[in-house]
C-alpha cells in the first residue's frame, strides 16, 4: 500500500471544504463532534489551518493570493474520494474503528481507516 495522509476529522472536513464540498464537509465535523454553532465551527476550522501548515498540506503564498491552499495533487485526491462511486465498509464497534474501501478507477482502491471518529488514515492499494 501506499501512504498518503493521515489527518484529523477536523482536518479532513476543511480539505472537502476547500475542494468545494461544503455538505460532505459538514457531514464529517457533525459526525465527529456533533452539531455547533458558526461561531464554534470558526474557531476550529481556524486552528485547523495550523495544523494543515504544520503538515504541509497548506500553502500558505497561495492562500494569501485568495488562491485554493491545497496542492493540485492533494485537489484531486480529495475529489476522487468524495467521488468515489463503489465503497465497502466494515465496522469494530469494540475497538472503535472502521476501515473503508473506496474505489477508484481500474483496479485502484483507497484504504480509510478511522479510528475513533477522529483520526482518518489513507494509502493507496491495488485489487
């Protein structure tokens, strides 16, 4: 498999948000940390850029431009998740866990493991 991220609920809700998928977004933040005001939802979105900037995922020059932050590669990542057509799912309840297979074209799948509703992890793997 190869590894692309790993990232918060937060941090991956505001990667879907800035790849135009607001609802899919919000979805996600609602999932993890249920239902809170614009002004709460504010703030932790705003701590959120740190942490994408820490990570690199956040280009700091081209969101001074007003331009879209993210790499080009990590767009059309985030595209081709939200847009994945087939996905299974699979659940430990016990250990507080799911692992998701999105996917792709061809024969290319994408491992989502999330672990506690809070941390998402994904690689890619071949069928």
């Amino acid at each position: 498999m190869k590894h692309l991220i790993t990232c918060t609920s937060e941090e991956l809700a505001l990667l879907v948000g800035l790849c135009d998928y607001p609802g899919v977004a919000k979805g996600i933040l609602e999932s993890s940390s249920g239902k809170k005001s614009k002004k709460e939802w504010d703030a932790i979105l705003e701590a959120t850029v740190n942490q994408l900037i820490l990570k690199q995922y956040w280009n700091e020059e081209k969101s001074s431009k007003d331009e879209n932050p993210l790499s080009e590669e990590m767009q059309k990542f985030i595209v081709s998740y939200v847009n994945s057509e087939q996905m299974i799912r699979c659940s430990n309840l016990d250990n507080k866990n799911t692992l998701m297979l999105h996917h792709f074209e061809n024969e290319t799948w994408l491992f989502h493991m999330i672990d506690r509703d809070i941390i998402h992890e994904f690689a890619y793997a071949d069928e």
